[in-house]
C-alpha cells in the first residue's frame, strides 16, 4: 500500500506547476497529476517531466478513462525504471441519499514481478549489445585476414556465420566466457543428409586434425538437429574485459582460417 502525506497543491517545479505533491512513508516526495478526463499523451508528458524535476520516487496518474496505450506506458515505465508509477481512474459513488463520494481504482501500478520483468529485459538488452560490439569488432580482424566472413554483418545473437555450401556453415559462436570456431553441418531439407556429411569427413578426422594444428570437438547428430565440427577458444567471451578481446578475436580468427583451410581439400571430395 502506498499512503502519502503533507499534500502541497500547485507547487513549482521549475516553469511548471505540480497539481499535488505529498510525501510517502519514507519522506521521498511523491507527484499526483489529475485529469479528470479521458487520459492524453500531454498528461502523461507532464508526470514524466514533473517526476523528474521534483526529484520523485513515485508518479500517481488520476483520470476518468484511460486509454489502452496509456494503460501499456505505464506498465513499460514500472518495468524500464526504479521509480513506482500508478495509473488511477476517479469514479464518484452514492449509496442511497448519500453525498457522492469518489472511489478510485487502480488500473495498473508497479509490481515485484514487473520489476523483475523489466530487470531482464535490461540484462538482455546490454547482453545483445554487449554481443554485436563483440562481433563488430571481430569481423574487423577477420575481414582483414580472410575472404570467408567477407559479406557477413555484425548481428546480436550468439553465433555469426557465412554459409559455404548447401549444408556447411562456417560459424563463430559466443557466450559469456567462452567463444568456439565451427563447421555446422545442416540442411533442413534432407536432414539425414547431415549425418552422411559428417561422417565422410570424420573418416578423415586425423588427416584434419593434424593441418588444424590441433584436437577438434566431433559433435554428431545424436542430440541435436545438425552436426558440427569446432574448436573451443579458451581466452573468455563477450563478458570477458573489453581490453582482452582483441586477444579473443585474433584467437578465433586464425583458428577459423586454420579450420577453413584444415577442411577445404576433404569438403571437396564430399560425396553430397
């Protein structure tokens, strides 16, 4: 439950004009706009700009209706910042010959679970832009060294790729602190073509292994939909301090040439 105290009408706020502003329980002063009309953009503007120049914790909206765009404002409000926003409808109620009396409603206010809601909508944000910096930056050292990523554009998902043929795909791939080079084997269409695919080429595993410079991960189709072949770079990820990836980069990089160049010669004897 919200109470608020020591109401002040029309107090200043800067050029503008507060219609109330009280105070919660714990002294932080809370901003009350009435319209008591149909709710519009310019009233939701004016709780925004006096929450701010006020200094507030808590914005209490007052109209007789609300429209449904204003109703998902709110919501995204409670869920994007810290301070508490509530949207209320006044209604005036009579009991028999009584005097009316107003009854307000809470259409939609601030919850634990919004909150939680909108703190992992952020946590994913910064995730997804943390990632396309990552691949941003990377594809500046790859293009520089290799033709193979030429055409592809940084994207906020954990894996890049460049598609070599009808079922092979050269992929780099990202997590928090962990980053892999791969062939990805795949085709929807016939997908018992995949595992054909990969086995011709594990036929050949220490053949490739041994140009690769190094053990590779064999990753058959038993518990996924595609098969692949790939290296693990044990520098980190996209969580790991933005001055070491530089490190990361040039890692995957010339594991990706090297991987390339390991599997060209086989993928052209492929029998698909």
């Amino acid at each position: 439950s919200l109470n608020i105290s020591n109401p002040e009408i029309e107090q200043a706020a800067g050029s503008f004009k507060v219609d109330i502003v009280g105070e919660d329980d714990s002294g932080n002063p809370v901003v009350i706009e009435n319209q008591l009309e149909k709710s519009n953009h310019e009233h939701l503007g004016k709780l925004i700009t006096y929450l701010v120049a006020i200094g507030a914790k808590t914005a209490i909206w007052i109209v007789s209706e609300s429209r449904a765009e204003h109703i998902a404002s709110i919501s995204w409000l409670n869920q994007s910042f810290s301070e508490d926003f509530y949207l209320l409808k006044l209604e005036a109620i009579k009991i028999g010959d009584s005097a009316p009396a107003p009854l307000f409603n809470l259409i939609v206010g601030p919850s634990e679970e919004g909150k939680e809601v909108g703190k992992a909508k952020k946590e994913r944000s910064d995730r997804q832009q943390s990632i396309e910096k990552f691949w941003t930056q990377l594809l500046v050292v790859a293009k520089s060294k290799s033709n193979l990523h030429a055409n592809i554009s940084p994207s906020n998902h954990s894996y890049i790729g460049t598609r070599y043929s009808k079922y092979l795909i050269f992929n780099y791939r990202v997590k928090k602190d962990e980053a892999m080079v791969e062939l990805y084997i795949y085709c929807k269409e016939k997908e018992e073509e995949n595992i054909k695919i990969f086995e011709q080429l594990e036929n050949e595993k220490d053949s490739i292994e041994e140009s690769f410079g190094d053990s590779l991960i064999w990753d058959s189709k038993e518990k996924h939909r595609a098969c692949s072949i790939r290296k693990i770079i044990l520098e980190g990820g996209y969580g790991s301090a933005e001055s070491g990836w530089p490190e990361i980069h040039s890692s995957m990089v010339d594991a990706m040439i090297r991987l390339e160049k390991a599997l060209k010669p086989h993928i052209s004897k492929l029998n698909i």
